[in-house]
C-alpha cells in the first residue's frame, strides 16, 4: 500500500516507462533522488546529440533513423554542472517527502493529507513550520482546535527542511523500477564492501 501511496504523487510520462535515461550532474550525481531524475529516451538522444550530456551507459536496444543507429542511453551526465538548490520550494510532495509518508500524529500511511498544527481560523499560516502530513482520519478528529484541546500530539514539531536533507530521506525510497546500469551511480543507503 505505501508504495502505490507514494508513487501516485509522481506523474510519470507515457514516454519514461520504456528505457529511462537516469541523468546525473557533472559531478556524478543524480540531480535528484525522489523522484528519480529521469528523461525519456527520445531527450537523452537529443541532449547527447547537441553535445549537452556525455552517455555513460547504455541499453541493449537500438532506436533507427532512415540514415542511423543509435543505443539508448540508460545514464547520461550533463556537461556543465547544475547548482542545486538550497532552499527548499514549499508544496505538498515535499511536505509529505519531509514527513517520510506517514501521518504526524499516528504514523499511518494511509489516506494522506496535510493539516495545520495551529488552526487557520486561529491565525495559523500555511507554512513550513505549521503544516504537517495528516491522514484523514486524524484530521478530521483534530478539525479546527489546537492540540491541547483535543489531546494530540505530534510525533516530531514542523520546521523547514533542507535541501541536503531532503535529498537523503528521498534516497531512503528507491523507484519501484531500477535499471542495472544505474546501481554504480545510486547510493541506496546500502553499506560499501569493503
């Protein structure tokens, strides 16, 4: 269930289901890790072709044009390094990446919304500091009172996430679909033999 939850928030394309091509900055690393930063086949082609990406690795299969034959890149790394984003946008994926899928006040996965630890109707802003990932359940039995009124607690206090932070629980939920090729380049928190 907690993967058909957290994949639903992420709008795959027609065109990345066959062949993906995972793209990593110039220093070798994804761009990012939920979601996976991927590209359909069909850009990789062209972004290697305008000399943007240099193709690390590739797939079995061939895609034709009347004059050539091409390998579909499986990994491609840009040339020119992107500069990652410190600060963090405020939406709802993020919010519930921040709270790792899971309501703050009972910790199911399930039925996913967000709620506002101090009411709006009591002068709560929607904020990063203020919003948290709620089920619906818990929700509704909160509605619009403070939690001492109704005699909730949350698991841990709302604040801004960072970046870094952001990046690392999102690597703690692999895709469901993760091509041989990119294992070198994706650290899964699995431990390095040594």
């Amino acid at each position: 269930m907690q993967g058909d939850f957290r994949t639903s928030f992420v709008r795959e394309p027609t065109s990345l289901r066959h062949h993906p091509a995972l793209v990593l900055n110039a220093d070798y690393r994804p761009l990012s890790y939920y979601p996976l930063s991927l590209w359909p086949w069909q850009d990789a082609i062209k972004a290697a072709w305008l000399d943007r990406v240099q193709i690390v690795a590739e797939y079995d299969q061939f895609v034709h044009s009347p004059t050539t034959r091409i390998r579909i890149p499986s990994v491609v790394v840009l040339r020119d390094y992107v500069k990652p984003q410190k600060r963090v946008a405020f939406t709802r994926f993020n919010l519930f990446l921040r709270d790792e899928f899971c309501c703050q006040y009972c910790r199911s996965t399930g039925d996913l919304t967000f709620d506002h630890v101090v009411p709006r109707s009591s002068g709560g802003r929607t904020s990063w500091t203020n919003v948290v990932a709620a089920c619906a359940r818990c929700n509704l039995a909160k509605g619009a009172r403070a939690l001492a009124q109704c005699q909730m607690s949350l698991q841990r206090p709302p604040r801004e996430p960072g970046a870094e932070e952001l990046k690392n629980i999102g690597r703690r939920f692999p895709p469901n679909h993760l091509h041989q090729s990119w294992t070198d380049f994706l650290y899964w928190d699995a431990e390095l033999e040594a």
